[in-house]
C-alpha cells in the first residue's frame, strides 16, 4: 500500500486540497479514506483507485454538491 498525500490526490482526483479536508472533515465521502500517521493526513493508493472506480460506477460523486 503506498501513501499518498493531500496534494497527490488532488491531482488525481481533479479537486482542490481544501475540497479533500472538507469531505474528511464533514464525512461527505466515505468511500474514500483517510488515514493520520504520525499527524498528517494521507490516502493509500489503493483506495483512491476503488474511489475512482466507484464514481466511474456512479457510488459516489467526486464532485461536491454545492448545497
């Protein structure tokens, strides 16, 4: 499992870093998880990939909804 920081899954995902701390902090995502290790927040690779599968399959939205 390889870590990847706030700032590499943004890339990824194509979202800004605040909307990432955002989903975290209000749990709007929940198929994408986070870990703290030694206080700083990171994503294994592996779930960001099942995230974006996920999406593609239409379980979760990488986009939040502007409510």
């Amino acid at each position: 499992m390889k870590p990847m920081t706030i700032a590499q899954v943004s890339t990824v995902l194509g979202v800004k870093e605040t909307t990432l701390n955002a989903w975290r902090f209000h749990g709007r995502q929940p198929l994408l998880q986070s870990y703290k290790i030694g206080g700083k927040v990171v994503y294994y690779e592996s779930d960001v990939e099942a995230f974006i599968e996920s999406s593609r399959k239409g379980k979760a939205s990488p986009k939040v909804s502007s409510r």
